[in-house]
C-alpha cells in the first residue's frame, strides 16, 4: 500500500476525475499507468526506491511496457528498473486477458 499512497501523494500515473488510477495489485504483479512516458519513468524511480526502503526488487526481465493510444508508431523512450532495461512490446497479457496496443 506504501507504493499506491506515495504515487497518489505525489500526483504519478493517471486520474480519472479525482479517483486515482495509477496503479493495480494482484497477488505480485504490479500493473503501474501513465498518460506519459517522461512520467512513468518518475513512476518506475519511485517504486524502486520503496522497493529498495522495503526489502523488495522488481525483475526487469519480468517487466514489460505497453503503449497504448494514437502515437504507439513513435519509438518510445528506454526505460528501466534498477539500471536493467525494459522491453517495449505490443500486447501484454495480464490475468488472462490480452491486453493490445493498437
């Protein structure tokens, strides 16, 4: 909960109307929302940070990105946890569901 109170503090991820939509929880996975990419970098820094505060890691390899919207055809921006890259892809599935990006 620590990660959910501390990116709604800080304003990270997305927001509909005054309901915070920045992240999910289920069982380990983390599903973390950003309407940008310079942003979701802050988001991934601060989850690191806390991670790191609680004794917790996030598995790069593990961990993948999904852009989602009108400019997907843009390269996107290298991001990473813990200095490691993530992989940019073009669906992801998540609790069964396959998620698409176009």
């Amino acid at each position: 909960m620590l990660i959910i109170t501390t990116l709604k503090k800080l304003e990270y991820g997305c927001h509909v109307n005054s309901l915070y939509l920045g992240c999910f929880f289920y069982a380990d996975d983390l599903i973390l929302l950003s309407a940008a990419i310079l942003e979701l970098r802050l988001v991934l820094d601060t989850c690191c940070t806390i991670g790191i505060d609680l004794g917790l890691s996030f598995k790069a390899k593990k961990s993948q990105c999904l852009m989602i919207g009108p400019n997907i055809k843009i390269a996107p921006a290298a991001l990473s946890i813990n200095s490691m890259p993530l992989a940019w892809v073009d669906k992801i599935k998540c609790l069964g569901v396959w998620i698409r990006g176009d």
